[in-house]
C-alpha cells in the first residue's frame, strides 16, 4: 500500500496533527480541573439538562474517566481531538474562502498558537467545541453563497443542535448573525424556506434539552443572571479589548484584526461582511452584559482565515511572509506555558511574572487569586483534600460513620469526594446541579465541611470541631488553608433548609 504524500505537505493536515501531539504531551500535567471533576459527576447522573450546561460534555467527561481513570492524557484525549480538528479546519477553510499555501498555513498556525485556543485543547470543558461549531457555521454559510444552495441552511441547523448540546453560547453567534444578515445579501434568505426549516430542525433537536430547562424553571437564566450581577468582573470597553489582546495573543490581533478589514472592505463575497458585523454586535453585547473575554472566542478562526487572505494579498515578498510566519510561531513559543500545564508551579510563576502577567490579567471573574491563574490554580489540590476528608470521617464511630455526609461549600468541593473519596457516602452541596440532587436522605446529624469559622457553624449545629486543614499552596485561596470540620447536631430540619441552600452561579 502506497502512502499518499501530498498529504503530509497540507498545511491543514500537518498542523492539525502537530497540534495533537502538542496535547499528547502537555495534557497529563499539573492535574485535574474543578469544572472536569464536577462534569465527571453530572455524566454520573445522566439528564437531558444541568442547570449549568446541557448534557454532552458532562456524558463525554463521565465516559473518558471510567476509560482512563486518573491518566490524565487519555482523560484529555478528546479535548486534544477536537483542538486539533478545529486547527485542520482553520486552514481548510481559509482554503475555501481561496486562501493559497500561505495564507492556509498562516490561518492555521494561529489557531494553534493562540492562547485560549490552546488551552481550549486542555480541559474537558462546555468550551470543547465552541470554536469547531463556530467555524462549522461559517464554512456552510460560505458553501451557501458559493452554491447559492439554500439548502446549507439544514446544515447550519444541525452544526447549530450539536453546539447546542455542548453549551448555550452559539446562540449568541446565531442572533448575531441573523441581526447582520439584513445588511447583506443573507437577506434574501429570510423571504425562502430553507433558513427557517434550519432553524425548527435544531430547535427539534435540542427540544428534550430546553424542555428539562422549563420543566426546571429555566436554571440557566437564573445562573446567568448572577454572572451578569456581581460574579463576573466588569470590564470597561478598553479592558474588555485589553483582555481579548492577551487571551487571543498580541501579535495576532494584527491577523484577526486584518480579516475583520478584509470581511468588511474587500470581501471576496459581500456576504461575508456578515462576519465583522457580527463580531462587532457580539463585543458590544458581551461588554454591557458583564461577559467574560473568552466569549468571543469562537470566531477568531473565521477572522484568522480572512486575516490570512488579507495579509496574502498585503505581503508579495518571500521574507515579508517569512516575518510574518515568526512573529506568530515566536509569539506561540512565548505564551504557550501561560496556556499549557507544562510548566513546574514556580517556574510558572517566575516566568509569568518576567512577562508581567499577574493572575488577575485574565481573570473573569471577582474572585480573589492565587499565586497562579484560576484555570491553573483550580488544577490543584483535590486528591489530597479527599483524602484528608476521608481521615475526618474515619475518626468518626460506626453509628456516626453510618449518618454523616460531606457538605461542599462549591461544585468542586462535592464532586472531589465523589470522584476520589473512595468509601465516602456521595457529597451533597446546593451548588448548581448539586441542588437538584438534595440531601440524598441525609438529616445534618454528622456533617463534614471546609472553610468557614466555628462561631459560624456553630450557629447551626450543636457541637463543632475541627478535624484537619487543607493545605496545598496553589490551590485557590479559599480551598487551602481552610479548617475541615465535624459538625454535630443541625438545629433544623434539612428537608426544610435545603431550599436556602441553593446556590446558581
């Protein structure tokens, strides 16, 4: 059998191929990440819906640990498929909208060197497939006017159902481009069939998913109201953009910067100026709305690809393109130990700081930082708190042992003890789904906790004491150094104060 080696020169194929590997060996370090341990635990519990997310991710991380169990690396290994399918279709469809080599070897080297994107590529998270679904819709609007067959729209609609089943925030990209549609020749599209038969197939497909939302009094609208009141930070116009500079990478604004010029002003299809218009409706509605910086990042492979057929076009010469190339590898090289976990912890944060990047940089969130950033920090810590979790409840005698439960104070927390507290009864929390799940039959008799003072729990139960202390140093400021305690005796029904306890945020 002969190997076709045209195929090992196409730029979509050999980064997309790079960009796994890259994975491969970054993937397995540090360890697992809060928002991971908790989809773990949603997968458990099999739903249409969470309050916090639709179901596909929390099946897929559930599915992936019972394969790989604490291998990290096979844990990831779809996260690692998925960046590097998003890299391949990077190049590919800058190879549609008529990019030549270059420009498909640009567009994609971006993808991989982007920041976010990379670490995108990390965490079993709702973000997985974000960026690919984003770029799915793109490609078959651009089928659509190319063909002018308007029957791409049933295509968007199933792109559109799958994303939906990952994470609510293709909507955002949907509405957005249905509100720059009009000023495009897209217009047309709303007096024929094909757009709206698009539109009910993805709302049929994702039916059994809102319909668990309604029948739950729509959590999800109320979890994001508390992002937009007072969880999230709020960013001026300047801070917001600040942010996108950092978490995309600096040098590549001069690319995404170049495609939203060239969507809006030298479009190879007027259509196309529907891009920039979108991105310039999404910014604005992310920046009043309180939305984090990594809420756009969806369409930074589209811009990538009409940046590269700008600069395509821009840069004749062969160093010029050749400059062009370093900057974006130089500058992956550089910001790819912010992104990847491969990095020792103080190594991290001496090189973090001789770039002048505090944790707080990217933050998105009101929340007070560790020595690293979130998405490193909550990597930290979980077994061992487990662990020491298990001890306190060993102490305890056979009769309490029989009647005591692990109260989280977050999502963390709980689904930690459920996925590493061997012998432990399952965590209960009013954290998000957590919630929804109850006290599981248990009455507050014996109740183990972290954080928080003994005055305080004492307010609530009988009898207080401490049993150990979280300790890892990277953690996030409120799961180490926390006090873990017994508490004896709830002085209410916790049927009745259950309904207090729920937390959505």
């Amino acid at each position: 059998m002969r190997i076709d080696t045209k195929l090992f020169r196409q730029p979509w194929f050999v980064l997309g191929a790079l960009t796994f590997l890259l994975h491969l060996w970054a993937n397995g370090g540090y360890g697992i990440f809060r928002d991971e341990l908790y989809f773990i635990v949603c997968g458990r519990h099999p739903a249409w819906g969470y309050v916090d997310q639709p179901p596909l991710v929390p099946l897929l991380a559930a599915w992936s640990y019972a394969l790989s169990g604490d291998w990290l690396t096979g844990f990831r290994l779809v996260a690692a498929l998925v960046l590097a399918a998003t890299v391949a279709l990077t190049a590919a469809f800058t190879a549609r909208l008529g990019g030549g080599k270059f420009a498909q070897w640009l567009a994609g080297l971006c993808a991989v060197a982007s920041p976010q994107l990379l670490a995108q590529g990390v965490f079993v998270t709702t973000d997985l497939f974000q960026a690919i679904t984003w770029l799915g819709v793109a490609w078959c609007l651009v089928r659509l006017v190319e063909s002018r067959d308007e029957r791409w729209w049933i295509a968007i609609g199933l792109v559109v159902a799958f994303s939906l089943w990952s994470k609510y925030g293709i909507i955002f990209f949907v509405a957005a481009l249905a509100v720059a549609a009009p000023f495009t020749p897209l217009r047309n599209a709303f007096a024929r069939p094909w757009l709206y038969a698009g539109a009910v197939l993805a709302a049929l497909l994702i039916l059994p998913n809102i319909l668990w939302q309604q029948s739950h009094g729509w959590p999800f609208l109320e979890l994001g109201s508390t992002g937009v009141h007072g969880k999230n930070r709020v960013l001026s116009p300047l801070d917001f953009f600040g942010q996108q500079f950092l978490v995309v990478g600096p040098t590549l604004a001069l690319i995404w910067g170049g495609g939203l010029w060239a969507f809006s002003f030298k479009p190879r299809q007027a259509a196309y100026r529907v891009f920039p218009i979108a991105y310039g409706l999404l910014a604005v509605f992310f920046i009043v709305e309180h939305g984090k910086a990594n809420y756009l990042m969806g369409i930074y492979p589209i811009l990538f690809a009409g940046g590269a057929l700008f600069w395509e076009e821009t840069l004749k010469a062969v160093w010029a393109r050749g400059i062009a190339v370093a900057l974006v590898v130089s500058m992956g090289l550089m910001l790819a130990p912010l992104a990847l976990p491969i990095l020792p912890e103080e190594r991290y944060v001496a090189y973090a700081e001789a770039m002048g990047l505090s944790p707080k940089a990217t933050s998105g969130e009101n929340l007070k930082l560790s020595r690293l950033p979130q998405h490193f920090a909550d990597m930290h810590g979980w077994p061992a708190m487990a662990q020491k979790v298990a001890t306190a409840f060993a102490k305890l005698s056979p009769e309490e042992r029989a009647q005591a439960v692990f109260y989280g104070t977050n999502y963390g927390e709980a689904a930690a003890i459920d996925v590493y507290g061997a012998g432990l009864p399952p965590a209960i929390s009013g954290h998000n789904n957590y919630f929804l799940w109850g006290p599981r039959g248990h009455d507050g008799s014996v109740v183990i906790e972290i954080g928080g003072s003994r005055e305080d729990h004492l307010k609530d139960f009988r009898s207080v004491e401490q049993a150990g202390e979280t300790d890892d140093p990277y953690a996030m400021p409120y799961e180490t150094h926390q006090p873990i305690w017994i508490e004896r005796g709830l002085k209410h029904p916790l049927d009745r104060l259950w309904p207090t306890l729920k937390h959505y945020g």
